[in-house]
C-alpha cells in the first residue's frame, strides 16, 4: 500500500512539470542507493531523485557545511 501511495504521488507530481534534460556526475554509493530505493519502491531511480529534490527545493533546505583551516588543524596535533 505504501508503495501505491509513493507511485501515486510521483506519477501526479510528473505529469504537472515539464522536465529538463540534465547531465549530473553523482558518487556510485549515491546512485546505488537510489537504484536500490526504486527496485523496492517499483518507481523509477530518476523520478526518486527528482522528488527528493524536489522536496529539498519546497522546504528551501541548505546544507550545513563545515570548513576547516589547515592552521586549526596543525594547532591540534
């Protein structure tokens, strides 16, 4: 039932946008996982990935990055 409800949801979310054909370099672990996530979930990798951004867009998430000064870490050795 809750596969239905993703395939469901996905396949409205589809039919509202028109996509644009992209070129994106991602980890293998990355896609691996997305590939894994749409074998259970019967839908496919791309349109998980799609939604996934998608719903990082509508809730305007940032990531949270940490940037370390080689100084800082030579201090602590």
């Amino acid at each position: 039932m809750a596969k239905e409800k993703v395939a469901k949801a996905l396949k409205k979310a589809k039919h509202h946008a028109v996509k644009e054909h992209i070129t994106i370099r991602l980890d293998p672990s990355i896609l691996d996982y997305f590939k894994k996530l749409a074998k259970e979930t019967e839908v496919p990798y791309q349109t998980l990935i799609n939604s996934f951004l998608a719903d990082c867009a509508a809730k305007k998430a940032r990531p949270i990055l940490t940037w370390s000064i080689e100084e800082e870490k030579q201090k602590d050795k």
